[in-house]
C-alpha cells in the first residue's frame, strides 16, 4: 500500500508493524511527533500498546528496556541531546543485551534547528558498541525501524535508529503493509541474575567480552547483508567512489544527477560497525572515495585511509547540516567538476531591508509578563538569571536569562553562582517539565548545602515548546510540585499569574523581602501557575479577553516595550509610533498597567466587548 508520511509517522507506523508494544520516550524535536503517533495509531485501531511520555529519557529507556528484557518487542524514542540523559542506561544495557528486539530512536539535528548542540548519535552508538542505522528518507525510516527490531531481537542487544530532522520532518510517498497484523509478544521474565544483575568484576568482564564477540559478528553480517551486495553491484566506471550515509545518500544522487556527472555511490545503511577491511578493499579500483554524512566525520574516521576525502580532510563541511552546494564543492576539490555553483543562492535586491524575526514568545504568554516583573523587582545590575529549556528560553530577548547549558542546569548553576558572587541576588527560572525532568536532585543538593538563591518555577502545566505534552502533575494530580518542595522541608511560596502585572510584581517583591530578611537561608522557592496561551483545554479559564490599542498621543516612541516588554503585536506605524495588531493581539491584557512609562496602551473597548467580530 502507499502512503504519504512523515518520517516520524513512518518510523511509528513501522514500530506498530513491527509488533512493538511498549514504547516510551521524552518529547524533543525533531523526534517528537513519533510517540505522539504511535498514541494516536493505538486509539485508532484500538490496540494494546503502551505509549507514554516518560519523565525524562533515561526513565522511558529503562521502562522500554525491561520491557526487552522480559521478552517483548520495545522502542525509547528521544531527541539527539535526550541520549546524553539516557547514556548512563544505554551504556550498561549494551553489556547486558535483551531477549525482545529494542529499538533506541534518537533524532539528530545537524543545523542545530532546534537544539543546542550538533551532536551525532552514531558515535554515541559506537561508544556503547551497539548498531546504529541511518536512514536516508522517510521509506528507509519505517524499512529500518522493522528492521532494526529485527536485528536487536537476533543479536540480543539494543539497535539504535539515527533519522536526522531532514527525514524525520520530511514527507514521502511510502511502500507499507495495507494491514496492521499487530501480535505483540507476551512478556515473560526468565530469572537470570548472572546476566540481568551482573556485577563488577566477574560478570561484567564477561559480557564486556561478549560485547566484543557480539560487535564483531555484527560488523561481518553488515558486510554480508549490507555492504557485499552494494559493493558488487557497482559498474567500476568512474574514478571516483561515494560513501554516503543518511541523507547523504539522497542529496548525493541528485547532485550527482544535477551535475551530469558519473559515481559509484554506496550507501551506508549500518555506519556502525563497520567492517573496515573488507571496505578498503574495494577502494583499489578508485583514485578517489568521498565520504558524505552528517553531522561528524564518524565513517571517515572509522576507515581512515589515504585515498579517503571527508570532513577531516577539509573536502566536505565541517558543521552545520547536508546540502548539494556542499557535495558540489567536495566535487570541485577533487577535480570532478569544473563548472559554476549551480547551488549559490542569488542575491536579491528588494530594495528595503527585511527585519529579523527571531523566534519570541507568543502573543499574550504569562512567561513574558513573569520575567517582566523579575526584572522589575531584582535589579539586573544586582543579580544573575540563570534559566533553562524550554519556551521561557525566549525571554532571552528581554534581557531576563543571563545563562542556558542544558535542561535542569538552571538549579545547580543557580547554586554555582551564588557561591561564586555572594553579592548578588541570584534568580533562577525553570519550567515545570523541566523540573520535574531534571530540576529535583539540583534543588535537593541545594537544600541540603544550603545555597542560597530564589529558583522561580513556571508551572503552564505542560511541556509546551515541544508541542504540550504531558508532565506528571497534568494527569496525576497527586503529584504536586508544591508537596515535593515542601518534602525537602522547605517552603514553596505560591503565586497564580495575574494579567495585571502589579500583582505579579507586589507579590515578588514580598519573595524578595523574605529572601533579604536574617532569618532566611538557603534557596527560596517560588511556584506560580499559570497556563500555555495554546493550551485549549485550559487557556479560556486564563483569557480575560482585555484586547489593547495605544493611545498615540500618549506614545512616545521610548522603545520600552518592545525591547523589554517584547509582546509581538506591537510595532511601529509610518508615524513611528507603536500600534498593536488586533489580529495578533491575544486579549490578555498583560500590557494595560505598568508595561508603558506613559501609560499609552489602553483597552480596546470595541474588541474586548467581541464588537469587532459581530456581523
Ligand atoms: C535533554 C533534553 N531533552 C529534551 C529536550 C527538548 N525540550 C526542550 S524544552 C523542553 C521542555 C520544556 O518544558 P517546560 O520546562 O515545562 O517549559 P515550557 O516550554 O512549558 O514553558 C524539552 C523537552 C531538550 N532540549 N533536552
Ligand atoms: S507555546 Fe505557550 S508557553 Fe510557549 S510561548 Fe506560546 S504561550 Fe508561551
Ligand atoms: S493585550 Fe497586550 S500583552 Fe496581551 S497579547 Fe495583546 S498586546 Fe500582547
């Protein structure tokens, strides 16, 4: 049957044919959207699956992992940075392997599109001695995925898929079974300490050699199954030889088509591991081999050889994602090709300069209004805002967040600074699912050594910047960040969001009066509620519908609030003035008190009374 899909709904409905039944992950693009479909492909046709959003991804990969161990066919699902969290688990569940096949998906994101490293899952793959497969569009993604599940179950160990953000996102028409045959396996743990509870340094020297037994058998049958028919089929007419993984693969053959030029092109399905000797080999017939993948040189590394051209050898790019251009210019080097860069995009004179449009908060967001207040209560001359991931990352533009490393790093280097610069007001900020990912061991550290900052938890009840998933707390309510805090036997001073931004204020600055007072010690935490302007479930009991305009004679062009205010409806008219696009507005009414030093904005009376929309 075809079907146009998203690589990610490939890799989901490839999972689902591959009888998986327990899929667990943390939401991250580019990954995200394949729990969300397995979710969605299990209420469709009522199968029994689980697929759950996991509090972070080393959780998901260890509740996917027993479920391996216990026989059934299982996938963790996570975002290339998310394998950082996870790698402690992956490491030692490559010693120990699986019984039911297990599927490891990270999504790379070369171009670091939404991410804040470049970093390559397939060395992580080769860290921990486990196969990787890379594949080169959607089709590949859902062949892989049933295939990788395969390959785990038959080797006993745990296979990773690396789809990159351009096959992850990317649509195809797919070649997929019609019918969902869907057997899952039961789960049946057998009791085997030796192997599932194996400890240093008996039984772990052990596996560590099977590791090296189980690698190398690996590494012969991706030449047998992968490579030997690929290399056999080449026509031996040109000089040149291609390696390419990923979508490396794709972007070759159409540059090479582009281009008019003649290649052997092989592609690397399985980059890890690699048979070595068997590959260069082959080379003898060629002057030249180019390696094309993404993000780091690992195929060229591996083979290391001296008629092989990549990265390392200053041929290909170095960082920053796959394009034609880049493969053209690899061809130039290597004499292939003598023509223009059919790739270099022309120069346009529009005759006026297009403004940036960094990424911003929404219209009508409580992050901007909180981090507004913030500022207006601790000076920044007198503190440091260390913040984290997630949508309030984007008050970056207000000037609110001095420092972002990674998700949960807020608390731990909110303790970092204020050891460091006792004289400042440290005030950290940190999303609920960041919190609950990654936020708690830092605020025990810190209760326990008593350092003293004010960490601010954005509590919107959702992990929003990644599409609104679900955090604990949303669908458990017994899970309270409040109770958590106060388990620590401190105090968790509650704030609800008001839309009128004196309240937001008066209430930091009674926090501020009891951090600063003698009798307070260590961190002072602050939890306030508010909601997700794209929460539908929860964003009309938040909306007062307070639709705003300015009052031009008022305004005075002082930049204030688009600056440090930043909501994305206001801006400039011919006049110079601020105006506020009524269709961007989001009725909030966060900036009708305060926000202006001349109180030019103003209710909207005829929008907020709903008058611009009747017939
Ligand atoms: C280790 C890791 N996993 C996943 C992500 C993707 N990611 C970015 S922000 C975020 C969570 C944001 O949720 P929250 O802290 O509740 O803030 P909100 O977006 O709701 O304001 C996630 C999962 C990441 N950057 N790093
Ligand atoms: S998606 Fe929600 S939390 Fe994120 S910026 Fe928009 S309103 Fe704020
Ligand atoms: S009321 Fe003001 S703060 Fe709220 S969305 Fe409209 S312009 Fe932005």
């Amino acid at each position: 049957m075809k079907q146009t899909l998203m690589g990610n709904d490939a890799i989901a409905w490839g999972l689902v044919h591959a009888n998986v039944d327990m899929v667990s992950g943390y939401p991250g693009t580019p990954s995200s959207e394949i729990l969300a479909t397995v979710q969605k492909i299990k209420q469709q046709l009522n199968l029994p699956i689980y697929a759950e959003w996991a509090t972070n991804e080393k959780v998901g990969f260890e509740v996917a992992y027993a479920g391996a161990i216990s026989g059934k066919r299982t996938a963790a699902t996570m975002k290339q940075v998310g394998l950082n969290v996870a790698s402690d688990a992956l490491m030692s569940a490559s010693y120990i392997g699986n019984l039911g096949g297990m599927l490891l998906i990270s999504a790379d994101d070369p171009g670091f599109h939404s991410s804040q490293t470049e970093q390559d899952s397939r060395v992580f793959a080769k860290f921990a001695r486990i196969p990787v497969l890379d594949p080169a569009t959607p089709q590949d993604a859902y062949d892989m995925t049933r295939y990788g599940v395969e390959l785990s179950e038959r080797f006993e160990v745990p296979v990773m898929l690396r789809p990159v953000m351009r096959v992850d996102h990317a649509r195809q028409i797919i070649e997929m079974e019609a019918q969902t045959h869907f057997e899952p396996k039961a789960g049946q743990f057998q009791r085997n300490v030796a192997r599932w509870a194996g400890v240093p340094r008996a039984g772990r020297l052990r596996q560590g050699h099977e590791v090296l037994e189980r690698i190398a058998a690996i590494e012969a049958y991706n030449w047998e199954h992968h490579l030997k028919p690929r290399f056999d089929a080449l026509t031996g007419r040109s000089k040149l030889l291609i390696l390419a993984g990923g979508t490396g693969y794709a972007f070759v053959q159409e540059t090479l088509a582009d281009l008019k030029i003649e290649a052997d092109v092989v592609q690397i399905e399985m980059p890890y591991p690699l048979p070595r000797e068997a590959i260069v080999a082959r080379f003898e017939a060629y002057d030249h081999v180019l390696v094309v993948e993404e993000p780091y040189p690992l195929i060229e590394e591996d083979l290391a050889h001296p008629k092989l051209y990549g990265k390392k050898s200053g041929t290909m790019h170095r960082i920053d994602e796959m394009k034609k251009e880049h493969i053209l210019i690899a061809l130039q080097k290597l004499g292939y090709y003598t023509g223009p860069n059919i790739y270099e995009a022309p120069t346009i004179d529009l005759g006026f300069e297009v403004p940036e449009r960094p990424p911003a908060l929404c219209p009508g967001c409580p992050h901007r209004d909180i981090y507004y207040a913030i500022m207006k209560v601790f000076k920044k001359k007198r503190s440091i805002y260390p913040s984290d991931i997630g949508c309030y990352t984007l008050a970056l533009s207000q000037g609110a967040i001095d420092s972002i490393l990674c998700m949960g790093a807020s608390v731990a280097m909110a303790s970092g600074f204020s050891l460091a610069n006792p004289d400042k007001t440290v005030v950290a900020t940190i999303g609920d699912g960041t919190f609950f990912h990654s936020g708690i061991p830092p605020l025990l550290n810190a209760v326990y050594q008593d350092h003293r900052f004010i960490l601010i938890i954005l509590d919107n009840s959702t992990i929003a910047m990644t599409g609104r998933q679900t955090t604990p707390e949303r669908y458990a309510p017994s899970v309270d960040i409040a109770r958590i805090v106060e388990g620590m036997g401190i105090t968790c001073h509650e704030h609800t969001y008001s839309h009128e931004m004196q309240e937001n204020i008066d209430f930091l600055k009674k926090i501020k009066t009891i951090f600063e007072s003698p009798e307070h010690h260590g961190p002072l935490v602050v939890r306030v509620r508010q909601f997700c302007i794209l929460d539908t479930e929860r964003r009309d009991d938040w909306i007062p519908n307070l639709f705003a305009e300015v009052d031009p004679e008022k305004c005075v062009a002082c930049d204030h609030c688009t600056t440090v205010y930043k909501c994305p409806p206001m801006a400039y008219n011919a006049e110079g003035k601020i105006e506020i696009d009524p269709f961007l507005c989001a009725g909030c009414g966060g900036c009708l008190d305060v926000v202006c030093p001349t109180d030019a904005f103003q209710l909207d009376q005829l929008k907020s009374s709903g008058g611009l929309f009747e017939e």
